[in-house]
C-alpha cells in the first residue's frame, strides 16, 4: 500500500509499528535533519538502501529486493523523486 504521510509523527507512528524497515534513498536524504531525528527515534532496526544508479535497471531493483529479504524487513519507505520510486 502507498501512502503519502502529511508530518514526521505520523511516519514514526507508522514505523514503530514494524520490527525492521528498508529505507531507499539517494544520498542527499542524510541532509533531512527531520527525517534523520524521526528515524533514530523509533525503535524499528532501520536498513539504508542508496544502491541505485542513474536510469536504474532491472539488477538496481533485484538487489534492493534482496536487501529487502536477507534483512527480513517488512516496510519499505522511499524519499526521493521518480528513482527512490522505480
């Protein structure tokens, strides 16, 4: 299920709620300071996937699905444009 989350409370509700949770984002999400503080204040284990390439392909997706599966998580949050979102 998609969701478009309107404030940082919100997303740390919803991220307390799961046990693990692969994050996908370019490099430019660690200058979120908001984001960077709601992350370190929940108690989820959170995994970083930054492993896309520009016009990703199919193999970019395969990985983040297997990071997704060798660290058993169950939620997947994206920040970023379009690429976070292929």
């Amino acid at each position: 299920m998609q969701r478009i989350l309107d404030n940082y409370e919100e997303l740390a509700e919803i991220l307390n709620s799961s046990e693990k949770i692969l994050f996908v984002h370019g490099k430019s999400a660690n200058n979120f300071s908001r984001l960077s503080e709601c992350l370190s204040s929940v108690s989820a284990k959170v995994f970083h996937f930054t492993g896309f390439t520009p016009n990703p392909k199919l193999e970019d997706a395969k990985t983040a699905c297997e990071s997704f599966m060798l660290n058993k998580c169950v939620f997947i949050l994206t920040v970023g444009g379009a690429l976070q979102l292929t």
